[in-house]
C-alpha cells in the first residue's frame, strides 16, 4: 500500500503552492493541489502535479485518483492526461458538477 505524502512548491522559502496525496489501497488519492494565485497558469500546477506522479509511482501506486469541480480544474486535469470516470451534476448546487479524474501510472 503505498504511503501518504505531500509535495509543496516553495519560493525564497514561502509556500507558494502544494499538494496532498493519501495511499488507499494501491492507489493515490490527490486531496488537495493549489497554487497561489499569482503562481497560476505558468506551469506551477502542472509541475506538481508532475511531481507527485513520480512519486505516487515510487511508492508503488498503480493510478490516482483526483476529484474537481466544473468552476475549479477539470480542463487542467484533461490537459494532464486525466479522465473523467464520474460526474455529479448540480453539486453541490444547481449549474456546478463534481468531477472524479484517474489516470493509470
């Protein structure tokens, strides 16, 4: 079973973006990614994102599992070779969806 981890993007020592990843089974489950706002769209998600693959792989992972929302990344997920195996649609409210992403390492 591969073993929790996390991975932070730092920058003259602040935090400037991070990402959680919890083992369950032979899976990783991404709980949490951001990126400081000002940090967006330049490539920081993609690198952690990047990141935490190489390491959900290390520790034994065969895929990851990640959950988003329409006003959140589902385009970020798609453009990282994610695909969307389940949906939700008005939730948690009326005209949002919530997505689950997987991708096979």
């Amino acid at each position: 079973m591969p073993k929790s981890f996390a991975v932070t993007l730092r920058e003259k020592e602040a935090a400037r973006g991070g990402l959680v990843a919890e083992g369950v089974g032979d899976w990783m489950v991404f709980t949490i990614l951001w990126v400081e706002d000002k940090h967006r769209r330049r490539g920081f998600g993609t690198s952690l994102l990047r990141a935490a693959e190489v390491e959900a792989k290390k520790r034994g992972a065969i895929g990851i599992l990640v959950d988003t929302y329409s006003f959140q990344a589902p385009g970020f997920y798609r453009k990282t070779g994610y695909a969307a195996y389940g949906q939700v649609d008005d939730f948690p409210e009326a005209g949002m969806t919530w997505f689950r992403f997987k991708k096979l390492l």
